[in-house]
C-alpha cells in the first residue's frame, strides 16, 4: 500500500502560477510511474501528466508548454508547475502512483486548484 500526500493547491488569478506537490510512502519510488489527474463535478477524471520510472513525460493537450510534471526520487516527491494559469484549470487535482507491474494504482486525496480572478 502506497499513501499518497498531495500539497499546493490554492486560489490563483488566471495568469499565475502554483506549484503541486505529491509525497509517496514507498521505498520503491522510483519503480513507479506517477501521474496527476484532475476532475471537476460531474465529470470524468482526466489526466493532466504523467512520468514514467525513466523520466519519460507525457501531457494532456490542454496544458502542453504549461505545465511541467517532475520527480525527485531522492524525496519521494512528484511536481506539477503549472503556469499561465487559466479559468478552465479549475478542478481538483489527484496524485496517483502505479506499479511497474500496472497491477495495482494508487490515489491521493486530491487538493483543490481554482483560478479566478
């Protein structure tokens, strides 16, 4: 079992920047694929961007030369900078962790981002 501890979220003026942060309880960090999602009320959840145990990355279209997933494998630690900030970003944010095996997810309990003027 792999906790998940997502931090950053906030209110932000459309233009602006905030910066997510997910903590992972594994010693195996480094082993996972990690990834950020987000959702919105009666909506599907979707993905934002994810990083593979390589380094690899891979965004949704709607945030592509906006944000930037990364990992600090020393800390446990996965980013999201997320810049130029517009009203649509709007949306609960979630960490989630998957084994190499791709057996087995893990979810956060997600932090709130709204951009709002």
């Amino acid at each position: 079992q792999v906790q998940l501890v997502e931090s950053g979220g906030g209110l932000v003026q459309p233009g602006g920047s905030l910066r997510l942060s997910c903590a992972a309880s594994t010693n195996i960090f480094s082993t996972y694929t990690m990834s950020w999602y987000r959702q919105n009320p009666g909506k599907q959840r979707e993905l934002v961007a994810s990083i593979s145990s390589s380094g690899g990355t891979n965004y949704a279209d709607p945030v592509k030369g906006r944000f930037t997933i990364s990992r600090d494998n020393a800390k446990n630690t996965v980013h999201l900078q997320m810049n130029s900030l517009k009203p649509e970003d709007t949306a609960v944010y979630y960490c989630k962790a998957r084994h190499w095996t791709g057996q087995y997810d893990f979810w956060g309990q997600g932090t709130q981002v709204t951009v709002s003027a």
